[in-house]
C-alpha cells in the first residue's frame, strides 16, 4: 500500500509539475527585463482593463487570441511574461499555456498582476 501511494503521489506531482506551473517573476527583475528590452509582456486582462492601463509594452492578449504567434520574438528561449489582476487570478494561464505550446522555454508569471504594479506606484501605459 505505501509503495502505491508513492507511486500515486510522484504521478501527481509530476502531473501538477508539468500543468501549467510557470516560475515567478518579480516587479522589480520585470522592470529591469522591459529596460533592457528583454522580454515580451502579456497582459490577459480583457480589452476594457487593458485601455484603462497596462503595464507599458504589453501585449493586449485579448486583440491576440487564436494569433500571439504573430506578436512573439522568433527566439523560442526569449522571456515571456504574463500578468493578470493579482495574486488571485488565473487568467494569465491562458497566455502563457499558448505561449508554452508555441514552443517558448521561458515563460514567467507577474504574480502581482497590474493592482501589484499599480500598488508598487510603477507607471501604466493607456491604450490610444
């Protein structure tokens, strides 16, 4: 019986391992990533909270579903970064599965979403 449930617990943990888990990243290595032009942001916020504000550069995930390909660096080990409302939201999965499934290495999570970068006082971008 332990033998199985080991067997029973590795399986879902190499499961839940590989369902859409991305690493973290912080506002402050995500601000040093955009100055330096290194990354690619995904806001999944819907069309309506992404002209209110983004984080500067983003990508409106919304205008792009179906066709991020099109928006992504041709680089597959090039930073990825999606982002939603907080901590709370789930909603940045959606972006960063595609991204995942595109075959990009180096897909990230902004945790904080935008209330954390706004909550941080950094500068949003509105949409024109």
């Amino acid at each position: 019986m332990k033998k199985f449930l080991a067997i029973t617990a590795a399986a879902m943990f190499a499961i839940s391992a590989y369902a859409g888990e991305f690493q973290d990243i912080s506002i402050t290595e995500l601000k040093a990533k955009i100055a330096a032009k290194e990354v690619t942001v995904i806001d999944v916020n819907g069309a309506d909270s992404y002209k209110k504000g983004h984080i500067p550069g983003a990508i409106d995930y919304s205008a792009k579903k179906g066709d991020l390909a099109s928006t992504l660096p041709k680089d597959k080990n090039a930073l990825i970064v999606a982002y939603c409302g907080g901590p709370k939201c789930n909603a940045y999965k959606a972006a960063a599965t595609e991204a995942e499934k595109l075959g990009y290495k180096n897909v990230k999570h902004l945790s904080a979403g935008i209330s954390g970068w706004n909550q941080a006082g950094e500068k949003t971008q509105a949409a024109k």
